[in-house]
C-alpha cells in the first residue's frame, strides 16, 4: 500500500456554498473548529465517522466531498 495516498476534500467550497462558518460546521459535526481548519488545508484526514458526519452536515456524497 502507497503511504504517499492523500485524502483530498473540497470541504471549504462545500461548507462556503452552505453559508457556514468553519465553526458553526463544526458545532454540527461534533469537533472543532481547528480540525475543520486542518481537514480543509489536507494535513488531517477524518475518521470514517467524522468523514460520514460532514457529507451529512453538507448534504454531500463522499464520492463528492472527498477524492484521491
């Protein structure tokens, strides 16, 4: 398995295009503001869960929020 794989999202444009800030999102999903801020700039990928939580809180498919 290649360790190099990084897990790419499209959180801010989602979470722009919703209106949200980035800790009003959080407040949704049950973390802070700092995660989201490291989830958005790709140096902390989300657990399956937190992962789950945010496509809900977007109205978003995984395929949609997030890539390879």
């Amino acid at each position: 398995m290649n360790s190099d794989i990084v897990l790419h999202n499209k959180l801010k444009e989602y979470r722009q295009a919703k209106k949200l800030s980035q800790d009003e999102l959080a407040k949704n999903v049950g973390t802070t503001r700092q995660t989201i801020i490291a989830i958005e700039k790709n140096q902390f990928n989300p657990s399956a869960k937190l992962a789950l939580l945010l496509c809900i809180a977007l109205d978003a498919d995984f395929e949609d929020l997030f890539y390879f």
